[in-house]
C-alpha cells in the first residue's frame, strides 16, 4: 500500500434507498467518515430522526447529517453521479448482471473516481434490499460473500464496502485518462430516447418493456458511455421519433399513453 493513503475520495458517496431505521443512517455516516466518503444520500418520503442519527455518527460525522441529502427517489438520488455501484444479496428472475465481490468491483472503480469522475454506493433497505428500478440505474453490482448463513445488517455491509474502496484507493494500480462520462441524469434522459424510438417502430411493448429495457441498460452500461456519445445518441432517436411520427421527444407518461391508445 502507498504510504501517502489518501484521507478522503474525493467525489465519492453513499445512496441509502428507503432505510428503515435513522440509527442505520448515522452508523452509514459514521464508517463513511471513517473511510473518506464525502457525501451522504437517503432516499426518504419524510426525515429521519435527526438525534437518532446523531447518536450513532458521533460527533466526528455530524456533518454528514447536517449536511444529508434527502430525496424522493433513487433516479434524483444517483443524477450526480458517473458511476453507481448496486449492493444485493438477492438474484431475481432478470437479474443477468455478474455479482461481483466488493474488493474486484472497487478495485475497477478506483481509476474512474481518480480521474475525476464521481461514483457512489447504493444499499437498499433493510427487510428487501434494492429493487429492480434501482439495479438498473447501475453500472456494477457487488454481492459480500458469506457461508450459508448470509445475514449481514446494513451497516456492516456499508462498512465492508467502503473499507474495500478505501484500501483500493490506496493501491490505484491502473488508471484511465477519462473523465468526460455521462453521468446518470444524462443517461436516463438518454434511455427515455431509446425507449420511446423503439415504441414507436414496436420493439417493445408494455409487455416486454421492463424486460428489453434491462438487456438494454446492461449492454450500453458496459460500454461506459460518454457525455458526447449520449448526446449523440439522443439526437440520433430525436431526429427518428421526428420522421417517423412527426414529433421529437415526449415526456414518458404521454408516450405510454398514446402507446395504449386504440
């Protein structure tokens, strides 16, 4: 390990998705203090108990609480954000994408935070994990191995990951000169394009839609695409949908409505 292990990552965070209990949240805060995590997202409907978290930060970490972002959903929560890491112990019927073991999944994610890029952490709640809505706004998945008594609580799964980027941090190995990626408010607004050009010609339909869409993300998030070819790709489908039905974008809810229209 470089003698020089860096103090913090920078452009680094934690999304936790609709946590349970707000002791949860300051246990998350204090190992991302711990570990050079400069941010803290919940995904919430109201406010945790602010003294509940506290109590667990400690006053080391108080300023992630104090300084919390909380919003309604995960697609706001992980707009910032290059790259995402999805943390999941379950494998549903549509779950194709490898799981890989923390320590291989830092290990990649390492060149891209040091290059400027930033990169985030999503944990699920407590009783379910992440759902499937969430999976797909990621480019990794990471499940910890365990014997076959596999019950980790969240804050020891936040503290074995975060543990795991630190140390990659501190053993960069390769880099990457990029760092003009999309980030995810760019991509979903590019998969909305998609979905709505392959509506119209109909690839896909409501009854296939989840599925198509999901090979779809899997396929282009391996090819960790740029801000330039997302813009590409968005004009490409913009200049489709136009000849092919006489408009350009359409806010989603409209296309799935006239998609049901007789």
């Amino acid at each position: 390990m470089s003698e020089q292990l860096v103090a913090m990552l920078p452009g680094s965070g934690l999304i936790l998705v609709r946590p349970k209990y707000p002791e949860n949240i300051g246990a998350a805060a204090r190992i991302a203090c711990n570990f050079g995590i400069e941010h803290l997202t919940v995904v919430a409907d109201e406010p945790p108990d602010q003294e509940r978290m506290l109590k667990m930060a400690t006053h080391k970490a108080a300023h992630l609480i104090e300084q919390l972002q909380l919003v309604p959903d995960s697609r706001t929560a992980a707009a910032p954000y290059h790259f995402l890491v999805a943390t999941t112990a379950r494998q549903g019927k549509y779950r194709t994408v490898e799981d890989k073991p923390p320590r291989e999944v830092m290990s990649q994610l390492v060149p891209l935070l040091t290059a400027g890029n930033r990169v985030a952490l999503m944990f699920g709640p407590e009783s379910s994990g992440l759902a499937n809505e969430d999976l797909d706004l990621c480019q990794f998945t990471s499940t910890i191995p365990t014997a076959d008594f596999s019950s980790l609580n969240l804050a020891q799964a936040v503290a074995i990951c975060c543990y795991e980027l630190f140390m990659a941090a501190g053993n960069p190995g390769q880099t990457t000169s990029s760092s003009g990626y999309a980030n995810s408010h760019e991509l979903e607004g590019m998969y909305e394009h998609i979905e709505q050009a392959l509506t119209r010609i109909s690839f896909i339909r409501d009854t296939n839609r989840s599925y198509w869409m999901r090979n779809i993300r899997q396929f282009l998030s391996r090819t960790r695409i740029k801000k330039k070819e997302a813009s590409l790709i968005r004009g490409v489908c913009r200049k489709f949908l136009w000849h092919s039905g006489g408009q350009g974008w359409v806010a989603p809810e409209k296309a799935t409505a006239d998609s049901n229209s007789p």
